[in-house]
C-alpha cells in the first residue's frame, strides 16, 4: 500500500481499486484493464499472503520465509487451488 511510482501513490490506489472490486457486481472498464495487465491483481485471498508470496519468490532462504513456506506446506488443503498452483512454481508442495 506504500509503493510509490514516479510519485503516484500506486500502492494506495491499487488498495482502493480493491476495495472498490469488492463492491460492484461486474468489474469496471478499470478494473478489466488491471486484469489485462495482471490476471492477479486482485486475488481473493489476504493481499498479505500475495506480498509474502512475491517475498518467497525474490528471498527465499531468509528464516521468516523458511518457516512462512513450511506453513503453507502444513495448510496446504486449505489453500486455494491457485495458491497452490503459485507455490508449485516456486518448487513448494504439500
């Protein structure tokens, strides 16, 4: 929700496009351009989870990562089948 580009406040207002998405019926012409550029932009589980993921993607051998990629090995059935597809790519399974 910090990220800043060229000194738009694009974290803020990916948050707010979220938010937003979570209330209409059908997604909006802005909404359907995120989607173009990144089918993932507004996955439905935590975005915390999606930020951890990206983090195991980039530093994978911190402790914090070690023990949040054994977690999700544990949870495995409880995750959603793209979270699982995700973790796949990066070499973890259940």
């Amino acid at each position: 929700a910090n990220t800043v580009h060229d000194g738009f406040p694009l974290g803020k207002w990916l948050h707010r496009q979220r938010q937003l998405a979570k209330k209409r019926s059908s997604p909006s012409p802005t909404q359907q351009a995120l989607a173009t550029i990144d089918p993932g932009w507004n996955p439905p589980w935590d975005i915390l989870w999606q930020r951890t993921y990206h983090h195991a993607r980039t530093h994978p051998h911190t402790s914090a990562i070690r023990q949040w990629l054994q977690r999700q090995q544990r949870t495995w059935p409880l995750l959603h089948p793209h979270q699982q597809h995700l973790l796949t790519h990066i070499g973890v399974t259940a």
